[in-house]
C-alpha cells in the first residue's frame, strides 16, 4: 500500500497484549507514514526523528475471537536510534466487527512503543 503516490510502502504491524477493556488481544495494522522525519523529542524523553501518519487501519483480534476493526485519522511515530523503539500515537474511528463487536462505533487513541524489524523480500 501507498496511499499518498510516494513510493514509501505501509508497514505490517503484528501486535498482541492485554486490554483491560479487551482482555489478551492480537492485532494486524497496515500503516503509512511519511517519507519526510524532523528531530524531535521522542515519548521517551529521547531525541529522534518523528513521522507523521498518512495512512491505515487495524483488525483487533480478542481472545473470545471477536474482530474490532479500526480505520486510523492521525498520528505520529518518533524512532529513538539509541534504544531502537519507535514510540506511536494514532488516533482513529472503530468501524465495527464481528461478535461482541458487530456494530461498533466510536473513537480510539492508542499509545505504544514498539521495537521495529525491517524484512526484505529476496528481490529487494
């Protein structure tokens, strides 16, 4: 996926923990953000180079096997090189799921830090 034309493809973000509105969870999130980095002051208190969302969206996968899905608005992620952690702030809609969740609306925020892993297909 790139939703803005310029040539930076979405990242696949493979996540799981506990909600303590959820219980354990997985997640799958495809997004984007922009090719252009400034120096800022990462979440940490580190400095690093912040990006601003462009583009994406999540299923949430809880342990009962009910899918929340989310379409993602705004956000940023700020890369620390010295402890190789990419703090993420996104803001977005909940726009249904399956079960429990079959007609979900609403507003989510989610803050994480995530340890990036950049993968390569042989033909580069």
């Amino acid at each position: 996926m790139d939703a803005d034309g310029d040539g930076k493809v979405a990242d696949l973000v493979l996540a799981s923990g506990t909600s303590r509105q959820l219980g354990s969870t997985t997640t799958h999130s495809v997004l984007e953000w922009s090719g252009d980095s400034v120096l800022s002051r990462c979440p940490n208190g580190n400095p690093g180079f912040q990006s601003q969302f462009v583009a994406g969206s999540a299923v949430i996968h809880t342990e009962h096997g009910d899918l929340l899905l989310i379409r993602f608005d705004k956000g940023t992620t700020c890369i620390d090189s010295a402890t190789n952690t990419a703090g993420i702030k996104l803001a977005g809609t909940v726009v249904g799921g399956t079960g429990r969740f079959a007609n979900a609306k609403g507003t989510v925020e989610i803050h994480g830090i995530a340890i990036p892993e950049v993968a390569f297909d042989e033909s580069g």
